[in-house]
C-alpha cells in the first residue's frame, strides 16, 4: 500500500497513468473493478481481483471505504484465496443478459399447468374467480385447514387431497 488517499473516479485514473513502474493493483471484484483492471491491464499493471465472499471475513466492524480497503489487503495476504479473472468488455455485457434470459426461462417453465401442484391450481382458479386479495386470504385459510389435518391425524401431508363437501 503505497498511501491512504481519497480520489473521485477522475483522481483515480489520473493516479493510475501516472505511475510509471508496474504496479499491483488488488480490488475487490464487481462491475467497475472489471472495467478499472482492464484499463490497468492495458498499462501493463499487474490486477487481482478478489472476491468479495473472501473479501468479507475480514472485514472488521462496519462497511465503509477504509474498512473494505483493510479487508482487501488482508484477504490479498492469504495464499489459499485465488484472484477472480478480470472480464473482457464483451464478457461482462454478455453476463446480464446470460442471467436475464435463464430467468425468463425459468419463469415460463414453472406457470405451465402440468407443473402446477393441486393446490397452485386452487389458488389460481380462485385468484381469477374472486380476486387476488380474497384468493390470498381463502389460501391462507386452506393452508391452515391442511397443517390442522395433517396435525391432528399425525401423519405426513399428500397433495393428493380433494375438498369433499360434507353429506
């Protein structure tokens, strides 16, 4: 660590070119600190970037700039923590929308009817019948009426259960 010394984004890239020597740069890993290492890179300065789950064990009290700096520098000490590749440009704006479409996947796969269980089923057919304030209060009653049943008969729950209406 060379100086502690707060810099807006500007200082900071005005801090990076001026240093003439190849320097090692040790950041915790998000978005900006891909884009930061990639310019370092290109100044042929030496990135690690760490992850922040292996970053936040040694972070001592509360979040804040200095503290993360501290964690940062400890964590970059243990050997047994391996630095995070920095991303190119492409790599980093294809990752959103990696993520953006295995969600919608995931969404459309889980409301097509043969995956819905008995009761998913109930609490849609009620929702589009009554509303989805009432639905909401007939599950939460439905829900109560199944965990006193299965309570009191002492035995584990089936979603095979059919409402009977008494004889």
């Amino acid at each position: 660590m060379d100086r502690r010394k707060r810099l807006d984004a500007g200082a900071f890239a005005r801090y990076v070119q001026e240093q003439i020597e190849p320097v090692e740069w040790v950041m915790e890993a998000c978005g900006t600190a891909h884009h930061w290492g990639r310019l370092m890179q290109e100044k042929g300065h030496r990135v690690v970037l760490l992850h922040p789950r292996y970053v936040r064990p040694y972070r001592r009290r509360n979040k804040t700039d200095r503290n993360d700096c501290d964690a940062i520098l400890e964590a970059a000490r243990c050997q047994d923590i391996r630095p995070v590749p920095v991303k190119t440009a492409q790599q980093q704006q294809a990752d959103p929308w990696r993520k953006a479409a295995l969600l919608a996947a995931k969404r459309c796969t889980a409301r097509t009817p043969e995956r819905l269980t008995q009761l998913q089923s109930w609490a849609l057919q009620n929702a589009e019948r009554i509303g989805h304030n009432k639905a909401a209060v007939a599950l939460a009653n439905k829900l109560v009426r199944i965990c006193w049943a299965v309570w009191c008969h002492e035995r584990r729950f089936s979603g095979n259960w059919r409402t009977t209406k008494p004889a």
